[in-house]
C-alpha cells in the first residue's frame, strides 16, 4: 500500500500577537506534517500555542510567516502572499464553547454549511437526518438550540462539522466543557467516530491522558516551539526531550554527565551524584554531555533486600508511602534526591523502611539535560 | 437575632423612603388629574372633565403624532451614529479608533440645554453661522437649513444622545462570544453571509433594546422641544405640560391628564424593554475563556470609517463646542471676521460672575448636584446590600420599586411634586429641598443599577472571611464591602453628578427663585434673547463639569486604595 499523503503541512509557522512593545512571539517557527486519516494531537500546557496553531489552520488568525497547505493546496504563503480565507478551506470546526447559535434549531445550526450554499431543501434534508444519526441525536431536528445539554450541544457541533464532508476536522479543546464522566464517554465517541469516516482530525488538548488515550500522534508544544512529535505510546515509554518526559505522566529525573554511549542504542553510562548508571539512550547524545535519566515511578521495582547480580541498584529510606488500592504511591530518598515509585499493593511499605531501588536499565531514558533550545527561560517554568 | 433584626429593619425603612419617593408623586398625580379644582382651592370634586379636554381637543391627536414622529426619529437617527461607532471601534481595524471611542463620549458631558443652544446658533434660519456661511459661497437666495422644523428637532436630539446608543451597542458588540461567528466561517459562509445569518440575528435582541430606550428618551425630551419645538410651533407632549402650567392661570388638571398620558406611553415602553432584557440574559449562550473580539480588515475603506468617524467627532463635538466658545467671547452674536475678532472680550463672562442670580445659581447647582448624587449612592449602596446579599422577604419589592421612576418623563416627576407638595402639610415647596428629593428619586434607578452591579461582583467569601476573622457587621461592610464597591460607587456618583448638574425638565417646574439653579437660569436668559451671556454660563457649566468628574474619579482612586 502506497504510503499515506500527508493532509495538513504547516512549514515554519510564525505568530505574533499584540503590537509595539507589547508584542508577543507565540509561535516561532513551527513545522509539522499531519498524515491523511490520522487523529493529531497538539498537546502542550495554557499559552504554549497549539490553539494558535490550529486558528492558523483554520484561518481565523492570520500568520506572519510560513507556510500551510491542506490536502495539497496552499492556504498559506508568507512570501507569495497566499491567505485562502476561511470560509474556502475544506474544514470543519468544533468549537470550545461549541459555538451553537442561539437563534436556530438543532436542525438549522447543522443544515447551515449547506444552506448557504443553497443546496436542494430535500438533499439538506437528508444529510441533516444522516449526520445526526452519526452522532446520536437523531429526532433532536426541531429542538431550539439553547434547550440542549452540555454534550448534546457537543453532538450538534459534531454533526455541524461534519455535514459539509470537510477534508480535516479541527476540534479546539472540545471536551473541556464537559464533567468528568461525560468526558470520558466523549473521548471515545469521538476516537470510535475518527476511526468510522476516517477524517484526518486535529485535536488541541492540554490534558495529557485525553491526549493519550485519543491520538494516533501527538505533537507536544512548549512556548511556542514544537518540542517532539510521536505516538502516545512512543512518547510515554521512550520521550526524546525532558519536557515531553515531564509534562506527559510522573517521572523522575536524575543528573549526570554521559561516560560512555555508542550510536547502537545499546546502553550507555552516565556519571551521577548517586554513582555510575547504566541507560539506554532515547535521542542522540554525546560523551560528556550533560544528560538526564528519566524513569517512570511504575518501573521502578523496590526490594527490601539488595538484589544481586544486576546494575543500577540505589539505596534509600521511604519517606511517605500513600496508599492508593492499585499502589502503593511512595516518596523515597536517596541521598537528597527525592524519588517516587510506585510498587505493588501487596508489598507493604512504611515510612523509615530501608529499601532497595532497581533502575533497570531499560527503563531509565537518556535525555539531554537541555531542550531549552528555542524556548525563552521563562516559559519553562519547572 | 441582632443581625437579622438590623437587617429587616434597613429594608423595612428602605421600602418606606422608596414609597415615598416614588411611590407618593405616583399616587398624587393620578389623583390631581382627576380633580376639578385647582390644588389647595376648596371645593374640588372628582371627575374626568380633565381627560375628556385633553382627548377630545384636536390638538391632541398632531400632539401624539408629533411626539412618536419625533421619538421615532430620534431613535433611528441615534441609532444610525452610535452603532455605526461602535461597530467601528469594537469590531474594524479604523486608525485612531481608540481615541474616537473616548472622543464620542464627550457630548454626554455637554447639558442638552447647551447643545439644543449651540445648534440654534449654527442652524437657525436668520442667525445660524452655517446657514450665513454656506448661503454666500453658494449665493442662496434663502437660508438652505432650517432648525425650527421636525428635521431640525431631530438632528439637534440625535446629535446629543447617540453616546448612550455607541455604548450599549459597544458591549453589545463586545460581549458577543466570536466563535459563533467563527463557527459561521469554518462552515463555509463569507463575511457578509456570517454578518446577515449569525451577528444580525444574534444582535436583534440588543438592537432592539436600544432602539426602544432611544425611543423613550425622545419622547420624554424637554430642551430640544422647549426651545427650537415651541417657536416652531411644533408641539409635543412635554412641550405641552410645560405650557399648561406656564400659561395664567395654570391648568394643573389639563398637565395631569397629559403627563398620566405620557406616563402610560413610557411606562409601556419600559415595561417591554425589561421584558426584552431579561429575555436577552436567557438568550446569552455559554462561552470558553476569554476571547479577543474578531476584528474585521478593512483595508483601503478603512479610511473612508475614519473620515466618517472624524466627521461625526467634528459635527458632535467641535462645531457645537466651537460656536459655544466663539460666542462666549464676542459682544454680539455674528459669523467670525477679522471685525467680529478684534472686539472679543471677557464681558459677557464678567457679566454672567456678577449678575445678582448667578451665585445662588451656581451654589444651588453645585449642593443639588454633589448632595443628589450621594445621598443617592448611599441610599442605593445599602438598597443593594439589601437586595444582592440578603434572603429577606420582600427584597425583590424594594428592587423594583427603586426601579419606578425610569418611567418617569422628568416633566411628569415635576408635574406629580407639584400636587405632593401643594397638598400634604410639608412646608418645602419652592424650596432648594422639593428639588434635592426631585433628584433622588429621578437618579436613583442609576445608583442602584451601578450599586447592585457592583455588589454582585463582590463574593459572598470576602465578606464571610472578614466575618471569621473576627470582624463585626460593620468593620466588614466598612472594611471589606465599602472598598470594594468604590469603583462603582465612584462611577455612579460621577454619572449622577453630571446629570443632576444639567436637570432641566423637572427643574423648571419646581424652582422659585431662590432656589434657582445653572440649567434654569440658562434656560431664562435665552428665553430673553441674551445669547452671548447663555454662551459664557454654558462654557463656565462645562467647566464645573468636567472638574467635578475629574475631582471624583481621583478621590475614588484613592479611597479604593487606600483602605
């Protein structure tokens, strides 16, 4: 099977906001390729641009460098001075508020990308009894917009997206306006519905599991920068940059200076304050870099004797152990560092017991201690 | 218990002195207009003779016309400017648009009896600078504009009031959530068609509240009527209360029956614009976090609505300002020349500082304005704290009946004290007092819209934390409640200055000459043809004006700050 043509390209995206003294570079440079029928993620903690981003896409902000194409054409070209406007791009939205207009009917707010273009009432019709059937609501045609629930508002914004057939779908936080529960159910209706049509989908999020459980990729971002791109599943157990190690799930981190590394991805040393460790490095590094291991608190295995016959063993004294029913969430010291580990729920752990940490060395991750490159001190706030 | 027991007895005592501000006139006026004597004169018996003069004279029926022609033009003349304006400044790329927003609100500063002024003077057939000026470049043989016309009416009304129309149509624009219109243009609709399906029909509400409310205040209008609409011989409804009790003998039964009349009509209007505004707060959809308004390219016309914004700003502002000062400083009133220039001189001001009425005028305006505005503040600070953070019974009462006199034509108000005052053994009548409760009871449904405005925003936890803290009721309120609601406070007081400083339609009925004060004695002197002298005072009003709301705005920053 050919290889899949990439749906949204954006090169080099460049955004200002504000004026004089008081403008702000919210993006700086970002280029991402977004596959055809994949559901993309832009993740990143308040401010970091990924809506920005996505307004860019749409058209509602206008960019002040680069370049986007979606599905091949150009809707965007700093220098040849392309801007295709909104209302010409093959796009469908979802709104964070959803957008619905007070002043129509379930069935006129999603008839409306059809109406104006003034297609046959019976075919409208139709596509309107179709696309509600998709997300649920059919028989809601004539409720009055403000009389609907939270996630019927959602449905209706779905299906009002969906109507025209749009080449990519972009959903701006869609969820975050909903409780908990509903969140949940949601998520999975959107994954079930992407999956259905197959619709390339760009979905801005600041909620780290939604992005997991959701994406077929995720593009995490940090002021303004696009930090690393990958799937869930490559970002959570193999992160190339500390941010990405940081802001998906708990990690630890561990200082050092790289001793020995070969470009095999066979793992290598590092000099730390709690002695030499072994790693597998998870990007390029170099000897006498500055580097980090990153360890998740799950795979960490805790020993009350010291285990024989294998590196990375580290000792210290627990500090507060939580029990959670799936877990045990501990605090242990070592040294001055402060490390968290989840174990088993059936070891039992107390606070002042002596405990042996292994730190496998699959599962410690060798990163560069610095991704600051490109992102201003002050956006990285930890 | 103790608490509690305060708490009944400020609304118990609220709703008192609100019935009788508002209520009392209500009552009164209805009863005057049915009664077949003059007030205090014995042997007067109820009828409807009054009513039946009133609505069987022809006259009634060109007086009705004229008043809705009048309101409507009004309405749809305002609405023109102040939304244009608005959508300007909130909602296009227009250079400089932000000192427009600033500058479009100056004549709201200006009193309407001195706009009405400045308009006669560029207006008037005979004498109106630009009829003499556009009459010799083209060599008319007649004057091209008439003020003393309906057209003219309207223009000089519309002129004044549009900054109410740009700022409510402002927050309108403002305040509507943009990813509705976003959600417009993702789905394929251009900028006209989101326009025409989404932002108008979501605007219709607001739209139409404004209109109503501009509606009213034409209808309700004094200055303009009085003084270009009587000469013209155009008379409206509070052109002809005034003139009932103007004319010997007064006929205070014929002005009831109108002012009842009056009354009915913006009453009704009122009640349906409440009707419309809580519908609209129902109609607000549930918005994200904050957005920025979506501001519309306009690329080359974007200089066209800034030459018709600077248009606006020059008609609105300047030339009534202009002819205001120029007039102020010359010793006749004539077209500016190199003749007119040389004799300018401060006369006219030296005149106005030592004309024998002119202190009182000042001294009564200045107490009538400052004391009005703050009693009513007061009054309406702890209305609100009644109605905003208590669960007392009958708090709703004292919120609506607070609200009562918006519906009251400033004529009408005038027309209801008379019969209070003439009737019930309380010797104020003529006084400087019958217009300090005049005033109470006309602002004071803006105090306690500013005053609740402000307590709402003020959270229950703030109190309640002073309260754990170990504060009693009072440090609280003192403390906590008080600094908070200074903004507000301060905002209204200075609106409320203002208006009070510039009251005309009530005054005139109420004053005696003791208690005379700025707007009347203007008022007087250009009923006595003495134009140049109205000119100095208005300036001089201005003047007062402007340093009263720039001493408060600075005395509320500080206070705010400084507990």
């Amino acid at each position: 099977m050919a290889e899949k043509r990439d749906m949204v390209q954006i090169e080099a995206l460049e955004k200002y906001f504000g004026e004089d003294k008081e403008r702000v570079h919210v993006l700086k440079g970002v280029s991402l390729n977004i596959p055809e029928g994949s559901l993309y993620t832009f993740l990143g903690p308040s401010g970091c641009g990924k809506t920005t981003t996505l307004r860019c896409v749409a058209g509602l902000e206008r960019p002040d460098g680069g370049r986007i194409s979606i599905a091949g054409q150009t809707v965007f070209a700093s220098g040849e001075r392309v801007y295709v406007p909104t209302n010409k791009r093959p796009i469908g939205m979802v709104f964070q508020s959803y957008a619905i207009w007070p002043h129509m009917t379930v069935a006129e707010n999603v008839a409306y990308p059809l109406t104006i273009q003034r297609r046959p009432k019976a075919e409208i019709k139709q596509r309107v009894v179709d696309v509600l059937k998709i997300v649920g609501l059919d028989g809601l045609e004539d409720r009055p917009a403000p009389k609907l629930s939270g996630g019927q508002q959602q449905r209706v914004a779905f299906a009002r997206a969906l109507i025209n057939e749009p080449k990519v779908m972009l959903l701006d936080e869609p969820l975050s306006n909903l409780d908990a529960r509903l969140r949940v159910q949601m998520r999975s209706e959107i994954k079930a519905l992407q999956r259905r049509i197959s619709i390339t989908t760009i979905f801005v999020t600041h909620d780290q599991s939604e992005a997991l459980a959701i994406s077929d990729q995720i593009a995490v971002m940090h002021g303004g920068v696009l930090i690393e791109v990958g799937s869930p599943h490559q970002l959570y157990t193999r992160p190339k940059r500390r941010f990405t190690a940081t802001f998906l799930g708990l990690t630890n981190l561990i200082e050092g200076k790289v001793l020995e590394v070969d470009g095999d991805g066979r793992p290598g040393k590092i000099q730390t304050k709690r002695g030499v460790l072994s790693f597998i490095p998870s990007t390029t590094l170099k000897k006498d870099q500055q580097a980090v291991i990153s360890i998740r608190p799950e795979n960490i295995p805790l020993h009350k004797e010291k285990p024989q016959g294998v590196d990375n063993v580290l000792e210290g004294t627990v500090k507060e152990a939580i029990f959670m029913g799936d877990a045990y969430q501990c605090k242990v010291a070592v040294g001055d560092d402060l490390l968290a580990v989840h174990t088993h729920p059936f070891i039992s752990v107390n606070p002042g017991d002596k405990v042996y940490l292994h730190l496998d060395p699959a599962s410690c991750n060798g990163l560069p201690a610095d991704d600051r490159q490109g992102i201003d001190d002050s956006m990285l706030g930890d | 218990m103790r608490r509690l027991n305060s708490q009944t007895l400020i609304l118990v005592g609220a709703i008192l002195f609100v019935l009788y501000l508002a209520g009392v006139p209500l009552v009164m006026l209805l009863y005057g207009s049915i009664r077949s004597a003059p007030i205090g004169e014995p042997g007067a018996a109820f009828t409807l003779q009054n009513y039946v003069k009133a609505y069987f004279d022809k006259e009634f029926y060109f007086l009705l016309l004229n008043s809705i022609y009048y309101g409507i033009g009004t309405c749809a003349l305002t609405f023109l400017i102040g939304t244009f304006l608005a959508w300007v400044s909130e909602r296009t790329n227009t250079p400089l648009k932000k000192i427009f927003v600033v500058m479009s609100l100056i004549p709201f500063i200006i009193p309407g009896i001195l706009s009405t002024i400045s308009w006669i003077l560029l207006l008037s057939p005979r004498i109106g600078l630009i009829n003499i000026v556009v009459k010799e470049l083209l060599r008319l043989e007649s004057a091209p504009f008439n003020i003393y016309s309906m057209w003219g009416m309207i223009w000089a009304e519309a002129i004044h009031l549009y900054p109410l129309v740009f700022l409510l149509m402002s927050a309108a624009f403002r305040n509507m959530d943009t990813s509705l219109e976003e959600a417009a243009l993702t789905a394929g609709s251009s900028t006209w068609q989101t326009f025409c399906r989404v932002t108008l029909p979501l605007m219709r509400p607001a739209m139409f509240s404004v209109l109503l409310i501009n509606f009213i205040r034409g209808i309700e209008a004094f200055e303009v009527p009085a003084l270009i609409g009587v000469p013209a011989k155009i008379s409206v409804f509070t052109t002809k209360i005034f003139l009932a009790i103007h004319q010997f003998p007064s006929d205070f039964g014929l002005a009831g029956a109108y002012a009842v009349t009056l009354l009915a009509i913006s009453t009704t209007g009122v009640l349906i614009y409440g009707r419309i505004t809580r519908r609209e707060e129902r109609y607000a959809t549930v918005t994200g976090k904050g957005y920025r308004p979506r501001v519309i390219d306009l690329g080359g016309w974007r200089y066209f609505t800034l030459g018709m914004s600077f248009l606006i700003f020059f008609l609105a502002v300047i030339l009534p300002v202009f002819v205001l000062l120029w007039s102020s400083f010359i010793p006749y009133y004539g077209v500016p020349s190199r003749e007119l220039m040389e004799k300018m001189t401060f006369a006219n001001y030296h005149y106005i500082l030592n004309y024998p009425l002119a202190l009182t005028a000042f001294k009564n305006s200045f107490y009538l304005s400052v004391g009005s505005a703050t009693l009513v503040m007061l009054l309406t600070s702890m209305i609100a704290w009644v109605t905003v953070k208590t669960k007392l019974p009958g708090r709703a009462l004292l919120d609506n009946m607070t609200f009562i006199p918006i519906a009251m034509p400033g004529i009408v108000l005038g027309v209801s004290l008379i019969w209070v005052y003439l009737t019930l053994p309380i010797p104020i009548y003529g006084t400087i007092w019958v217009l300090l409760l005049a005033y109470i009871t006309k602002f004071m449904p803006y105090g306690i819209r500013a005053a609740s405005a402000s307590m709402i925003q003020i959270n229950k936890e703030l109190e309640e934390a002073s309260l754990t803290a170990g504060g009693t009721w009072f440090q609280t309120f003192r403390k906590v409640v008080l600094p908070l609601l200074m903004p507000g406070f301060t905002a209204g007081w200075i609106y409320i200055s203002i208006i009070a400083l510039r009251e005309l339609s009530t005054s005139i009925l109420l004053y005696s000459y003791n208690s005379t004060v700025l707007s009347i004695m203007a008022f007087d002197l250009w009923e006595g043809g003495q134009y140049t002298y109205v000119c100095a005072l208005g300036v001089l009003m201005v003047l007062l004006l402007i340093a009263m709301a720039f001493t408060a705005r600075k005395l509320g920053a500080r206070i705010g700050i400084a507990n």
